[in-house]
C-alpha cells in the first residue's frame, strides 16, 4: 500500500450516437450518478498503485465503447489499509447500456437521470444502493446478487415497460416499488422470506392495485436461493 493518490480524467461523447459502458470493480467503493457534461467525468482514489483504473473509449459506426477496469493481479500478497473508490459522474442525454461488475465493497448508484435502454448488474458481497426513480427509457435490468445486500428504487413516473430480472443468493433485496403505476413480482427460488407491503399475493406472484390498470408495467422476477425479499409499495 502507497500513498493516497486522487486523480481526474474526462472522456468526450465524439461523435457517438449510442453508448455500451462497461464498469468493472473487483473491490472498493463505488458511486455513479448522472450530470456529466462529457461522456465521462471521473475521480478516482486508491492507494494500491497497480489498482490505477483502466479507462478505454472507442468508437465504430457512431456507437461507442467505454470501458472502466479495476486490474485484476496486484502480486501474491493481498495488502490491507486499501483505499480504493471511484466517484463516476455519466452523461444524462446520450442512450447508453450500463453493465456493472461488483465484486465486494459499498455501491451508491443514481442511475434515475440517465438515458438508460440496457442495465446489466453482477454483485458479489457488500452493499448497493440502486436507485432507478422515474427511469425514462430502461426497458429492461438484470441483476445477480451473491452474498450482498441490494436496495433498488424503481418508483417515479415510468414512462414505458420494464422487465427487470433479479437472481440472487443468500443475501437479502429490498425493492421500493411505485403505488400508481403496474407492478408484477413472479417470485421462484427457495427463498427464505418475503415480506411484501402492500401488495396482493396470486399464486407465488405479487401484484399492486394498480396492476392491469395503468398503462405501463413493471414485471419483475425474482429468482433466489436462501435470501430475504422486501417489496415494499411507496405511495
């Protein structure tokens, strides 16, 4: 373990019409939210000098390619008194598919403003908070969650359909869900528990009062192993 070291970079949009970002952290601390005038706007902060974040940007046919990465090899020797976090600000106006690979550590994700058609979200072991509010274009999220804990917030005026699928372990999954908009939650798995606020049981499905009646719908399923599920109905 080195000194402390805080450092910047940007990344411009170029020409792209289209955006696949790809974000890789092994372990450490991760936030991302929208608000970047570039394409990218990132403060990274680690103490591990063979962690320094990999970025890469390229572009083919006006779609473009990001890619953030933690290196994966640091020696033999797993160091302690590790700092590493990134703090990602990602442009709101440009459509992009976000696919996220956590290992372990402590996420914070405000995803709510960004132009999202694609989300795709591996977790090992820690804490995420995801928060989808009034998500204008996300058709569709799929998310594994291993040992961790996941909190995602899907509430907010959803403009179009969303099939969201959740495979998860022995962790537990909380999801804030909206009061007026359609909410289906088909549960599989040996799931330990459930507690669902709020929401009528049909079957092994849970459905709000506003299901069949609104115009957009969120289907969600839930495919666990021994975790604990909380839906809860946010008015």
């Amino acid at each position: 373990v080195g000194e402390l070291r805080t450092e910047y970079q940007s990344v411009g949009l170029d020409n792209a019409e289209y955006v696949r970002t790809e974000i890789t952290m092994g372990a450490g601390e991760l936030k991302i939210a929208g608000g970047a005038g570039e394409l990218l706007e990132a403060e990274f902060i680690y103490n591990v000098v063979q962690w320094k974040p990999e970025v890469d940007y390229r572009i083919s046919d006006n779609r473009g390619y990001l890619t953030l990465k933690q290196p994966s090899r640091i020696g033999d020797v797993f160091p302690t008194n590790i700092r590493y976090k990134w703090n990602l600000l990602l442009n709101n106006e440009i459509p992009m598919d976000l696919d996220i690979t956590f290992g372990a550590g402590n996420g914070n994700l405000e995803l709510g403003s960004l132009h999202l058609t694609n989300l795709d979200i591996i977790m090992g072991a820690g804490n995420v908070l995801i928060n989808l509010e009034g998500s204008r274009s996300l058709a569709r999220f799929d998310m594994i969650v291993g040992a961790g804990d996941a909190n995602v917030k899907l509430t907010g005026d959803w403009k179009n359909d969303l099939d969201f699928n959740i495979k998860g372990g022995v962790g537990e999954a909380t999801l804030q869900l909206p009061s007026d908009i359609g909410v289906r939650v088909d549960i599989s798995g040996g799931i330990g528990k459930i507690n669902a606020k709020g929401m009528k049981r049909e079957g092994n499905s849970y459905v709000n009062d506003a299901y069949s009646e609104s115009e957009v719908t969120l289907s969600i399923k839930i495919q666990a192993g021994v975790g604990e599920i909380n839906l809860e109905i946010v008015e």
